[in-house]
C-alpha cells in the first residue's frame, strides 16, 4: 500500500515540484496551499504523515501543528526557512517529528519521511501484546503508546522513537551519533538540535528532574537513569 502525504505549502511552484517527485517515489499526495485546507484534509484521515510550511498566508503553521496535536498523533515535518533556530525550536515545542530548511533537496525529504514510516509501521507489525514495562512506563509498541502510572504520555513519533532507544539502553550511555541514527534515522550534523529538542520534550513529558531520569553525558550523549519504580 502507497504511504499517504498531505503536503501543506503556499509555494505552488515548490508545492507541485515536490508533489510530482514524492508522486514518483510511490506516495500518494494531497496538496493543500493555505494552513485551513490543511487541517480540513487532514480531518479526513486520508494521510499517514504531513509536510507543513511554515510561513502560510491565511494561519500559521506553526498553529496549524497546534491543531493537528490537538487531535491526532500523525507525523509531522515542518518545511523552515534556512537558519531560522526559532522557528525550528518553537515546533519541536509544540510537537514537530523533524524538519527540512528551505531550499529543500526534494531526495532529503523523501529520506526523512520513509525513515519516520518505516519506524512507525516496525512498531505496528510487532503486535498489542509486546508491551514492556519500565518501573513507572509501560511501552505499547503495536499501538506506539507509553502510560506513566498508568496514564498515556502524548508523544510524537520521534519523541517515542528516542524513548524506545534510550529505555532499551536503561543504564548506559547512548551516544548521541547512535541514537540520532536509530531514532531519527539519519547522522548527527554538526549544530543540529534536532535531538537535543526531543529529549528537553521527554523530560518536561515524563518529569524526574530530580535527579534527572534522562541524564545528560557531556562529551558522549544520553542515559536514562534507571528504572523508576
């Protein structure tokens, strides 16, 4: 079955040029130019992962990823103008899965999407009754859900990604090249945030600070303390 793209651009030139070669590489593409036709096609449930600007005339993107946050858990990847740190922070905060700067290497886009569905449909072929426990986490992977104290955490699919890998090394260290590439999929560049973001959403989603439940090791990377029970 073709993977589903709702990709929310303003840009038609850049819209359609990214259409075509996404539609070339086997997805199956809606296209939306303003943040409100977004969020109306997104409603229909007719999308695995969406691809949101931005910079949209008629509503923000970055209130359009409010919106899908508040009502579903669908991957997203923000479309960001080129070293706009703010902006890039600012949708890790809210719920982004990753981002792509603008110019954007259509190639680029299409290997951070298939890494995301690839992770999420690993997840869902390994069945309901795989859950794991953790002191106070237990891990769904058929449903991609975690419960702390038996209440559901709201992750993104990133976010959930990088928990995984770290719960799985409880203890240890994880560098951050090893868990940029098994989370993300893809290698550390030099000042990049992207997983330093994630991981300040875990803490603030999980709690623990004191001491911290997801220890930073200077130099190397992360370790989830240990098993909080």
């Amino acid at each position: 079955m073709q993977n589903r793209v709702l990709l929310i651009e303003d840009d038609d030139e850049l819209r359609q040029l990214l259409a075509r070669y996404l539609t070339s590489q086997g997805f199956t593409v809606r296209e939306a130019a303003g943040g409100r036709d977004g969020l109306l096609l997104a409603a229909e449930n007719h999308c695995d992962i969406v691809v949101l600007d931005i910079m949209l005339p008629d509503l923000n993107g970055l209130e359009v990823l409010c919106q899908l946050r508040a009502r579903t858990h669908l991957p997203v990847v923000l479309l960001t103008a080129r070293g706009d740190e703010t902006d890039r922070i600012v949708g890790y905060e809210v719920g982004a899965d990753d981002y792509i700067p603008k110019p954007c290497n259509p190639r680029e886009l299409v290997a951070r999407l298939q890494a995301i569905l690839r992770r999420i449909a690993w997840d869902q072929q390994t069945g309901v009754d795989d859950a794991r426990v953790y002191g106070d986490l237990r891990v769904e992977p058929g449903q991609r859900r975690i419960y702390q104290n038996g209440e559901p955490v709201e992750l993104t699919a990133t976010e959930y990604e990088v928990l995984q890998v770290l719960l799985a090394h409880a203890g240890s260290v994880v560098r951050k090249t090893d868990l940029m590439q098994w989370a993300l999929g893809r290698r550390l560049a030099s000042h990049d945030r992207t997983l330093d973001m994630h991981i300040s959403n875990l803490r603030r989603k999980l709690g623990g600070d004191d001491p911290p439940r997801i220890e930073t090791v200077r130099g190397l990377g992360y370790s989830y303390r240990s098993v909080v029970s």
